[in-house]
C-alpha cells in the first residue's frame, strides 16, 4: 500500500484529516500516553498543529457529514433484559463482556470468577462453565465471548493471548495461544497482551501489544492482527494497521499527558474492520488484508479542555483507583505530573452492529466524565450517512450492538454490575 503524505496546518479542534496509521510494518504515533494504576489509563490529545498527516490513497471514497447539516433521528432504548443481584451465586465480580445468545438470551463473561454465564429469554441461567486455571477448559483472564455462525463460543484471553472454544452447552473444544516469544532476528520478545473479536464466520482478530518495562520505553506499539482461524500459531495472517502510544515516562519529573482514550475498532458483518484514532473524527474501513476501503468522517468541534472538565476527570481517576492496591498512590503520582491538553479527542469507542452493519461511535462530550450521565452514541448507516443519535440510561456501559438491540454493564446506586440487554428504539 502506498500512503501520499503532506505536512499542512491544521485546527485541532475540527474533526477533519488524519494522524498517521499505516500496515504491513510500518510504525506511526499518535500523540497519547499511558499510565499503569488499578487498569492502564491510555490518553490522547489532538494532533500537533504542524503534523505529517497521512491521507487515504486516491481513489478511497470519503463519505463526508457536516453534523449542522444532517437531520437525524433521536434513539433511545426500551424492554431490557438484566440478570445478575447483590450477592449470592446469581451475583457477578466482574463483567467483562456481554454478548447476544444465538438461541436467545445473553452471554456473560464474568473476570472475577473465570467463568462464563449463559442466559435464556426468561433471564434464568441454563449454561454455566470456565474458572480459574489452566486446565482444559479453565480460564486465566477471561476478556471478550463471541458466539460465531457455526456455534462455536470463542472466549478471548488478554494475558497470556489465548482464544478458547466451547460449544453452545459449554463443553471445552480446545485452545490456541500465541507462544511467539522472539523476534526475527532471535531476540526475546517482551510478554503480550490481547484485545480479541471474532468474525462470524471464525476468522479471529486481535489487538496485540507489549507494555515495556522501566526504562525500555518510551513506546507501546499495537497491531491489529488478522488470523484466518483460532489457530494463533498457523498460517495465514495480515497486519490490518498498527499505531503505538507512548509508555510512561521513566523520569519522575517527565509530565504525563492524561485523556483517557485509545483507538477503536470493530469488525463489521460484511468481513470489513472498522477502525478510529480517536482524534479527528474519523472511521477508516479496512479489508482483512489490511487495505483501506473507505471512510467516514464527522465534521464537530472538539470539547475544548476547561478546569471542570479537569476536575471532573480526577475525581473519576480517584474513584477508579480507590479499590485497587496500590491505586490510589499511582494515580496521585501521575496527577502531580499531569499536563492537560487544550482539547478532548473526538472518539472514545466504536461499534459495528450485526448484521444491519451500522456504526455506533460513542464521542467524548464535556458530561462524559459525569457517572451518573447519559451517554450519547452518533449512529451512521453503512454507507457513512449519520442517521440518529442514541441516547443510554445513565449507569449502562455497552459492549455489543446486535439485532436491534445493545448489550451491555449496568451499575446500580451501590455500584452493582448487572448485565443488560437493551432493545433500541426510536424517540415518538
């Protein structure tokens, strides 16, 4: 692929151009950071105002909206179907994933206890399997569940990356994990992680990346990675677009730039992988070998970065870290070295809705640190047309758009996580 590039001057604050991303090798970055606490906190900020952009190769269709010029619909949601309780064995420890049952229902993946949780129409579990270990059918960090077209449940595992099958009932198939651990030239490789999705029809895609260790920084480089099955160590594989991000600084003094925010992507029902920097607004379409097909753009002002956009965001750092060992120290280290940025990005998170081919992108918004707030997702159709803006019930995080309806973690006033199945509608 051959990327034309161009140094230009841009507003930052216009959701319009491009950082630079790229395939097959090579290595670009975007301006972002993170920072190791209870979770990893990713930020990033706006393109430099004299950046090397890199564009589209010619002839790549640009579906092109001025957000004061569409007209668009209002969406919200209806009937919902949510299991879990306080305590007891009906509780979860954590969700991870929420995901739909293709005979009805919903999967959840519960991070705490390992194990995997099957629910019918009525809300009542009738599958239940996993746990912690390394045994045949046992899970060590269970992450993302997809139930694929031939009814295979493939259950993704961020450390070590590993992908485990287990058929609709629960019982193991088999496994696979990736036990690459050097380079081309010999040398060691330093431990990986994964964030999986898997395709409909088997083929599995994941998002591999390398925390450097102190000192042996200053990048963590990501690539998306296409295997033709669940077989990680086979034939057959296409870097789709890699992007790295700077790793925490090794200097105490260094600042550290905190936005909470990283790429997105997902795999559309058509094989397409739909992927966003985050900053502009922007959604590129990529085949499975990596080559740029089309791409969506929004054009909306950035949030520009105030002092109660500040403090609303520390406060959720602060409360994010309290439950953590050790938390709570990091996050206070890392916010005496915080250098804010003048704005946020534009794309928190991006969805591709099975099997209408839909895109949700939830933006960042200046309520978007507020936990007891709606969150409002911008939903284009296929063809890069911005349709409708779907609004969610404060408290409800989605995981999952499918057949009409969103999957997702819905906590309660005491911080109870429930998995929710929402039924999307239109407002009257």
């Amino acid at each position: 692929m051959h990327h034309q590039s161009f140094p230009r001057r841009g507003d930052p604050s216009r959701g319009t151009g491009s950082p630079p991303i790229c395939r097959a090798g090579e290595i670009h970055s975007i301006v972002a950071a993170t920072v190791g606490a209870v979770a990893v906190l990713a930020g990033c900020g706006p393109p430099a105002s004299d950046a090397t952009d890199a564009s589209l190769p010619e002839g790549v269709p640009v579906a092109r909206n001025i957000e004061s010029r569409s007209r668009i619909a209002e969406w919200t949601v209806g009937s919902k179907l949510r299991v879990g309780a306080v305590d007891g064995e009906a509780a979860f420890g954590r969700i991870a994933d929420v995901a739909p049952r293709a005979s009805g229902g919903l999967w959840v993946v519960d991070a705490q206890s390992r194990r995997i949780s099957g629910f019918g129409e009525d809300g009542s579990r009738v599958v239940h399997f996993g746990g912690e270990g390394d045994g045949p059918g046992e899970l060590r960090t269970p992450s993302t569940l997809f139930e694929i077209d031939d009814g295979t449940v493939v259950v993704g595992s961020a450390f070590p990356p590993a992908l485990h099958r287990f058929d609709a009932d629960g019982r193991y198939l088999g496994s696979s994990r990736l036990t690459e651990s050097r380079d081309a030239n010999g040398q060691p490789l330093p431990a990986r992680f994964a964030d999986w999705q898997v395709a409909p029809d088997g083929e599995a895609l994941g998002d591999l990346f390398a925390v450097p260790g102190p000192g042996q920084g200053p990048l963590v480089a990501h690539a998306l990675i296409r295997f033709a099955d669940q077989e990680l160590n086979g034939t057959g594989r296409d870097t789709i677009v890699r992007w790295s991000l700077p790793a925490t600084p090794a200097s105490p003094s260094s600042p550290i730039e905190i936005v909470p925010v990283r790429p997105a992507w997902s795999i559309g029902p058509d094989g397409l992988v739909w992927w966003s920097p985050g900053t502009p607004y922007e959604l590129r379409a990529f085949d499975r070998e990596g080559t740029p097909l089309r791409a969506i753009t929004l054009d909306r002002d950035a949030i520009r970065v105030t002092p109660a956009i500040e403090e609303r965001l520390i406060a959720g750092l602060r409360s994010s870290a309290a439950s953590g060992p050790g938390g709570a120290a990091l996050i206070e280290q890392a916010l005496g070295r915080a250098r804010w940025p003048e704005f946020l990005p534009h794309v928190v998170d991006l969805w591709a809705s099975h099997p209408d081919g839909r895109l949700f992108a939830l933006p960042w918004t200046a309520e978007s640190f507020d936990e007891g707030a709606s969150r409002s997702l911008d939903v284009f159709e296929a063809d890069g047309s911005l349709i409708a803006r779907l609004t969610l019930p404060p408290g409800f995080s989605p995981r999952r758009f499918a057949n009409g309806a969103v999957y997702g973690v819905e906590r309660d006033d005491l911080g109870i996580g429930y998995a929710v199945r929402y039924r999307i509608v239109p407002v009257p």
